[in-house]
C-alpha cells in the first residue's frame, strides 16, 4: 500500500535520484492499493520528476484504477506499461538519445584528453588531476576528491607519446 507514511524517504529517494542521468521506471507490481495521500505523494514525486525532463519516467504493472487515479491528478502524459520489460525497453529508447544533453545538465565534468594502453584509458581528473586508470566509457567518480566525470573514447582526444621518462618506466 502507498501512502503519506513513505513521503519522506521515497522524496529523498528520488531526489538522489535525479541527481544522476537516469530514467526511472515506478513498478506497481506489488502494489495492492493506493489511498488519496498515497496518490498526493505519488503526484508530487511525478511532478518533481516531470521538472527535469518528463521523459525519465514510466510505470509498469499498474492496474487500472491506480493508474486512473494518479493520470487524471497530473498534467503530463505518463506512460503505463503492463510489464516491467515493456516500461523498461520504451525508457532505454526514449533516453538513448537524451543521455548527452542531461550530462550536460549535471555537475559531471567532461574529460578531453585520455591516453590508451590495450584497453585501459588513463585520465586525468578534471577536479584534482590526479592519474586515473579506468577500463570503461561512462560516468566515474574520483577516489580522490569524488568529482565526477564523464568519459567517452570518442568525444575526447587521445594524447600521443604524453608520458615522462619515468612514467614510461614505470606503466611498461
């Protein structure tokens, strides 16, 4: 059951959650019944979530009349789903191509340059330019200082013959 005594922690939740370049799929399988405060709750989570690009959300596995009761309480279209594999497939097309601009959005930095070694990337910070090794594109925090950065082989530019005596001896 849904209701006011979720508020606090499934608002933070979902806040955490926006703070990141996601999409977020709401599954109602489990979901027996949603009270009026539970639809209240319900509709200001979707609203927030609505504010950062209405396309992040879906829900799947909602029956008709919880899914009547929250699309008739807000003004966007919701998309509804009758399995979680459905909701999940339309959110992965639909952000495929949003991905870049929400990054853009977010506070992660861009890396511009990177080195390669067989399939290891070597960054630098953009917070602290400490030497990172990493093994994948995507979005990665620095131990460091805990920037966050996003990394994509080809937007950055590869840096020929960067290393020192000493690096070369060291990396070899």
């Amino acid at each position: 059951m849904i209701n006011e005594s979720l508020s606090e922690s499934l608002q933070e939740h979902v806040e955490n959650i926006l703070q990141e370049p996601s999409a977020i799929l709401l599954d109602f399988a489990r979901v027996t019944e949603v009270d009026d405060s539970g639809v209240q709750l319900l509709c200001k989570v979707l609203n927030r979530i609505q504010e950062t690009g209405e396309d992040r959300v879906a829900l799947s596995s909602v029956g008709n009349e919880i899914s009547s009761k929250i699309k008739s309480s807000v003004s966007f279209s919701l998309p509804a789903f009758g399995s979680k594999a459905e909701a999940k497939s339309f959110l992965e097309k639909v952000n495929a191509t949003r991905t870049v601009e929400r990054l853009e959005a977010t506070q992660y930095y861009k890396v511009t340059q990177f080195t390669q070694k067989g399939n290891i990337y070597y960054v630098n910070c953009p917070g602290c330019a400490v030497k990172l090794r990493i093994r994948s594109m995507g979005n990665h925090a620095c131990p460091s200082c805990k920037a966050r950065f996003h990394f994509k082989p080809d937007v950055a530019e590869p840096v020929t013959n960067p290393e020192t005596h000493y690096e070369m001896l060291s990396l070899d």
